[in-house]
C-alpha cells in the first residue's frame, strides 16, 4: 500500500516559523517532523510515499531526495500554484497512487497508532481513524456506529488525518481546489465508511505551543511521531 503525506500546508498558526521554513522542516526532538514521520511508517513496514508539495516545497524534496537514504521510495505531487486542500490534493496525487487503496497522513499530527493495523482497509470506500476529543475541537467531527462511520450522531470524536482510501472515492471529482469531508460524508450516507477509535497517544501539532509541548515530550518519552 502507497502513502501519500499531505505536506503541501502554509501553517498559518505555526508563522513565523513558517514563513522561512516549511512546516514538516521544522524540528522536534532533533530531527524534521516528516523525517520521523516517515521513519515510524517505513518501521511499520510501508516503502512507496508521495508527498505533496506547495509552500516552499522545494526545500522539502531538497531534504528527503528519492527516499533511498532512509530504505524507501519518494514521489512528489507538486501543487505549482497553491495548495489544493485535502480533497484536491489526494485527487492530483491519484496518478502516483495506482488502482488500489491507499494511505493519507494529515501531517500536523503526532501519535503511536499502530499503521500495521490498516493494511487490508477498507471495506468500502474509505477507513477512518477517529481519537477522543482534544480541547481545542470539543464538538468532535464524527460519530461511530459499531464500525461505521456517520455524520451525526453521539458521541463525536475527531477525525485523526489518518484514513485509508479507494480511488473510486474521488469517481466524478475534477481537478482543482477542494476539501475531502463532503466527500466523505457523501460515503458515509451509503455506509461505505468504516472506521475504529485510537485511544493511545494522539496530537494535532499546528500551533507553536504544541509544537514546543511535543518537542519536551519526546525528550521525555520513546513516543512515535507522525507529523507534517
């Protein structure tokens, strides 16, 4: 199965540090967030990536190369005229990705969910890894039902930025500028979405403050990241 890693982001909240620096460049623990990122996933077993590219992309495929040096492969989806959103961004990356299902990591995030477990997924047109609520998104984005996921319904949780795909996901999208959730919700209205609860560690990394607080936990811990 193939990973695309969404990088192509501005990270307004995290500026000025990324006014100069792309955000998966920036350090915690003493290397890039991407390059532990794609450390954990190579770990878990997956060696094809594409990333996505757009704010100062140029400095992120000058530091990772074609991969070889970590033991994978690296193909890159350029966003030449800006950013295209979630949505947008998987449907450019579809000609990397090939037929089958394939993997997404939203990179502002940090966790130990165990990749291994998402080989085989999905059933359906798409799986979804769902966390408990963090302060900062109280009201949660959707619910789970066994193991659907649906739109509404209680309790909420927050979705992840981790999901595997079907390209018929994107059957009768055009190229350009678009989010993925009314993709999805589109989906889950026909139940073709499944998904589970990670309830280990779990981080969305887009502000300074938490950037800092990640930093001081891995200094700490032996904590696996995921990050943009």
């Amino acid at each position: 199965m193939k990973v695309l890693i969404l990088a192509a982001g501005r990270g307004e909240r995290l500026r000025p540090l990324t006014d100069h620096t792309p955000k998966p460049l920036l350090q915690v623990g003493g290397r890039p967030l991407i390059e532990h990122m794609i450390a954990n996933l190579s770990e878990a077993g997956f060696n094809e990536f594409i990333v996505n590219l757009s704010h100062l992309g140029e400095q992120i495929q000058a530091q990772l190369g074609d991969g070889s040096r970590f033991g994978i492969r690296i193909a890159y989806s350029l966003e030449e005229n800006g950013a295209l959103e979630t949505g947008g961004g998987i449907y450019q990356a579809l000609p990397l990705l090939g037929h089958g299902p394939f993997m997404v990591v939203n990179g502002d995030v940090a966790t130990d969910f165990p990749f291994t477990s998402l080989r085989g997924c999905p059933e359906g047109l798409a799986h979804l890894v769902l966390v408990d609520n963090p302060p900062h998104h109280p009201q949660g984005d959707f619910a789970l039902q066994a193991t659907k996921v649906m739109a509404d319904g209680d309790p909420k949780f927050t979705f992840s930025g981790i999901g595997v795909y079907r390209p018929e996901l994107f059957a009768g999208c055009q190229p350009g500028k678009f989010p993925l959730a009314p993709l999805l919700r589109a989906a889950m209205a026909t139940g073709s979405v499944n998904g589970q609860v990670h309830q280990g560690f779990w981080m969305d990394i887009g502000t300074v403050e938490r950037l800092r607080e990640l930093d001081e936990r891995l200094a700490q811990t032996n904590v696996k990241v995921v990050a943009k």
